[in-house]
C-alpha cells in the first residue's frame, strides 16, 4: 500500500498545472466569437459615419447653392427695355419650369436651369439674350449629387405694378453614396429655403 500511496503522490507532484486540448479549442472559439462580433460593430460603425459625412457634404452643397440662387433672384430687377425677358418684366420661364430668366442687379441677362442632373447658371455679357455664355454648372463639382428635379414658380407677376413677383423653386437632390433617399428642398414666404422630408 505504501508504494501505492507514493506513486499518487509521485503523480500529483509532478502533474503540471495546464489546460487541456478541449478547454483550449472552448477558448480559442469563444474569442473568435466575440472577434467577429467586434469587427462587424467596428464596420457598420465606419459606413455609418461614411454615409453620414456624405449627406452633410451633399446637405452643405445643397445649401450653398440654394443661397446662391436665392440671393440672385432676390436682387433681381425689372426688364424695361425687354432685351433679356421682355419689356416690363421681371422672371420668365424660358424653357418651362425648370428653367429661369431675369435680369440681374448688374444689368445683365441672367438664367438658372438644370441640365444632365446638374444646375446650370448662364450670363450675359450685356442685357441682352443674345449675348449669353455658356452654361456653368454650379453643382458639377459635388460628386456626389446628382439634382433629379428642378422647377421655378413664377407667381404675382403683373407687369404694370411696382411690386416684385414671388419666385418658388424647388428641387430634389439624390446623394449617389445613400441611393435610397432623395433631398427635397423648397423655397417659399420671400425665398425662405427649407429642406422637406423624405
């Protein structure tokens, strides 16, 4: 019994502190578990903040623009000679709604449109149609926007008055990151800009 007795305690002695081959396949399994978990919360995350900084760039060119057009078509002013828009006119719509034309605070024929998905300015070099340029594209640079719909909404336009008419414009803007939703945004009340929801 005695030699029994110290082969146990021989054993016990010298068997080492470790893990066993299924302890450590349970640990190397719970770990890739939790890994993957990690690194799919990380991804979503990033395209999430991708997404987002793209529709604040959009919302920001979308913004500048519609200032851009806003402050032209506030300052402009009636056509008495009628070389640009007609006599005693103050905004047409050349080539129906999605395109204006006016006089600008220069004295000079001037026309917002859309073209190919982009807004457009034209100017003349006097006031006179004739004498326009070449479209500019003033959202051809944002890469990521693509302007679906244009359309100005000429109202109060009596040509024998002092008053100027009311000018409406609205568009929708698709970001080409976020493809599902569309920016609508609408002038109104005096070129009040507000951007609607989806």
């Amino acid at each position: 019994k005695s030699k029994v007795m110290e082969e146990i305690i021989f054993i016990k002695k010298n068997k080492k502190a470790g893990f066993t081959v299924i302890e450590l396949l349970i640990a190397i399994t719970i770990f890739a578990i939790v890994l993957t978990a990690v690194v799919s919360l990380f991804g979503s995350a990033l395209r999430n903040q991708k997404q987002l900084m793209s529709q604040s760039e959009v919302l920001n060119n979308v913004s500048y623009v519609s200032e851009y057009i806003v402050r032209a078509l506030r300052m402009a002013t009636k056509d008495i000679t009628g070389g640009c828009i007609g006599a005693k006119n103050n905004f047409i719509n050349p080539n129906g709604i999605s395109t204006i034309r006016f006089l600008n605070y220069n004295n000079k024929c001037q026309e917002f449109g859309l073209s190919g998905g982009v807004i457009y300015v034209k100017k003349s070099t006097t006031a006179l149609a004739v004498n326009f340029g070449p479209e500019i594209p003033i959202t051809a640079g944002v890469n990521r926007m693509t302007v679906e719909k244009l359309g100005f909404n000429i109202s109060g336009n009596d040509q024998e008055d002092i008053f100027q008419p009311k000018v409406t414009f609205a568009c929708q803007i698709k970001s080409s990151v976020n493809a599902v939703n569309s920016i609508k945004i609408q002038t109104k009340d005096g070129l009040k800009t507000t951007i609607l929801p989806n």
